[in-house]
C-alpha cells in the first residue's frame, strides 16, 4: 500500500488561483482570537508548522485577530478531534493535522468523529519520514541497522508518535517487510521522539525531517532510509524503494476547521492560509524542511480524505488494529 503524495496532483500555483477564486470580499471577520488547535504535542512537526504559520500571519498582519496555537495531542489527537467538534464556536477555531486525523477516528470508533463533517481550509504540504539513528550506534547503513536489529530478537527499542499512528505504520511495515520484530514505545508528539533518541533513551525512529533537523546538523543523528518517492534533497539516503519494496508514506501538513463552520467563514480562512502558502516565507520553509507541496482546493481536499480513510484502514488492518 503506498501513502505517496501523488495521489493528487502536485499543483503549487493552483493555490494562487484559489485564492483568487475566494475573492477578496468576503462577511466574516474574526471578532476574537482564532483558537488554532494542532492535533499533537510540543515541538513536533505539526506543532513547528502551526507555530510558524501563525508567525507569518503575525509578521504581515494578515488578519484581523491573533491566530493562538493551542496543543491538544492526547490520545493519538482523540483530544483535538474532540475539541473541534464541541465546540461552541465553529467560526474561531480550526485545527493544524496529521494522519492521525484518519487514523484515530478508524482506531476509536466510540468517539463517534466523522472526518468529513469538517470544513476543508488549505493542504499545505506532505512531510516524508526518515529512518535515523544516534551517532553513537555506530551505525552508518540501513544493512547494518538491520543486522542490529533482527540480532537484538526483539529487544530493539524504537519510539514513535502514538499507537496506530503514522510512526508505528511506518515501522509496521518496514518490520513486515524485512522480518524483524521491535518494541515500540508510543509518545504525544515527534518532538519528544527526537529528544529521547539524543538522549538514547530509544535506539532508532521514523522522524521527520523537521523533528530531527536540529539534531542532524549538530550531526547527533544518522539518517539511513527514507520513506519518500525519491531520495530527499539534503539527507540523500536510500529510499525504502531502492530496498525493493514499492512504499512511500508521507504525512498531510494541512488546516482543517471546526464542523458546522459558517460559509462565509470557511472562505475567509481558505483565502487566509492561501496567501500565507503564496508567501516567501512558506515557500522557503517546505524547502528547508524538506516538506513536498501539495495544495488542494476544498473538493480535493474531501477526495483526498476519502482515499486517505480507505487506504489506512487497509494499513491498519494489516497491522492488526
């Protein structure tokens, strides 16, 4: 089963046409700050993005009240779904997601969230994943990793954001794949994951580039495998393809609003994050982050929820959840 961002179409300049399509009039106006939920913990890379988008907001004044990053991670996002969903004010609050946005409605079913009761805003990017290690592993190549691994019998430790969630399908299938087995130790968000591998509390993980960037350039971590279409510009290691197996994963950078969100405000905050994607400064970011655009318009953005639904449950399924 392959997550690859071309399962739509690659259309950066499709976010200037919509942004004029949603025009510059528009009734609503936000009359109180815009609770912006992000669907993980501290230091992550949904929490980076979200914090770095409501910078560029801030920085060019681009609307009429502070967007206010509020993390709700617990229980694989279950808290941010939640809170998106009882909320009693739709027009003030919009949440930044990952996959656990199709993952842990599929893995909770008593929560009772339907992912397409939400309002679509704007898909900024796709984010790969990368396989790294600690320096002090010695290891250098993804066959001496595994080597490692599969003589450890079991007793490797790996860590990850949540159960069920992108990090452990990841490890899940390269696992099945190549017929080792690990334990997994599940956290709140990849900014943990990152810190702990530093720390060498865990002996590998899946991070994204982001997460693990601060860490690699002070050359603390070694990447050895990449989860990405082709190999990853500034990491350039051998991707899970090249090792013969027909998968890439990525996970969705995107903004999504509350259920029951007024049209008017629906198009007032789809033309906000459209111009902040048509900046310099966003455009700069997803190249230093390693982060691969993606932008949809809304329709798209509901198709893409679609495929990504039935595609995880197919991941799930074969991971036994």
């Amino acid at each position: 089963m392959t997550i690859t961002r071309r399962l739509m179409v690659l259309a950066s300049a499709a976010a200037v046409g919509f942004a004029g399509m949603v025009g510059a009039a528009h009734a609503f106006e936000p009359k109180k700050p815009i609770d912006f939920v992000i669907m993980a913990g501290p230091g992550g890379g949904a929490d980076q993005i979200a914090r770095f988008l409501q910078s560029v907001a801030e920085k060019k004044d681009m609307t009429s009240r502070p967007l206010v990053p509020n993390n709700k991670g617990g229980g694989s996002g279950a808290e941010a779904l939640i809170a998106l969903s009882t909320t009693n004010d739709p027009d003030h609050t919009i949440l930044v997601t990952l996959n656990s946005f199709f993952t842990t409605p599929l893995r909770q079913p008593n929560l009772g969230i339907d992912i397409q009761t939400f309002t679509p805003v704007a898909m900024m990017a796709v984010d790969p994943f990368v396989l790294w290690v600690h320096k002090d592993s010695g290891i250098t190549t993804f066959e001496q990793w595994l080597e490692t691994v599969k003589a450890a019998g079991g007793e490797y430790v790996m860590g990850g954001t949540g159960k069920g969630q992108e990090d452990s399908i990841v490890i899940a299938f390269m696992s099945d794949a190549f017929g080792f087995k690990v334990k997994y130790i599940p956290y709140d968000g990849g900014g943990a994951v990152a810190k702990d591998l530093a720390g060498q509390q865990i002996m590998a993980t899946v991070n994204n580039p982001a997460e693990a960037k601060g860490f690699y350039e002070a050359g603390d971590f070694v990447p050895l495998l990449a989860f990405s279409d082709e190999r990853i510009p500034g990491i350039d290691v051998p991707t899970m393809k090249e090792k013969g197996h027909d998968f890439s994963y990525y996970n969705q950078r995107a903004v999504v609003g509350a259920p029951g969100m007024s049209d008017d405000a629906a198009a007032y905050y789809q033309k906000l994050f459209a111009d902040i994607y048509n900046t310099e400064e966003w455009q700069g970011y997803m190249e230093s982050e390693s982060l691969s655009p993606l932008w949809m318009n809304p329709d798209e953005q509901r198709a893409y929820w679609e495929t990504q639904v039935a595609n995880h449950k197919a991941l799930l399924a074969a991971m036994g959840e």
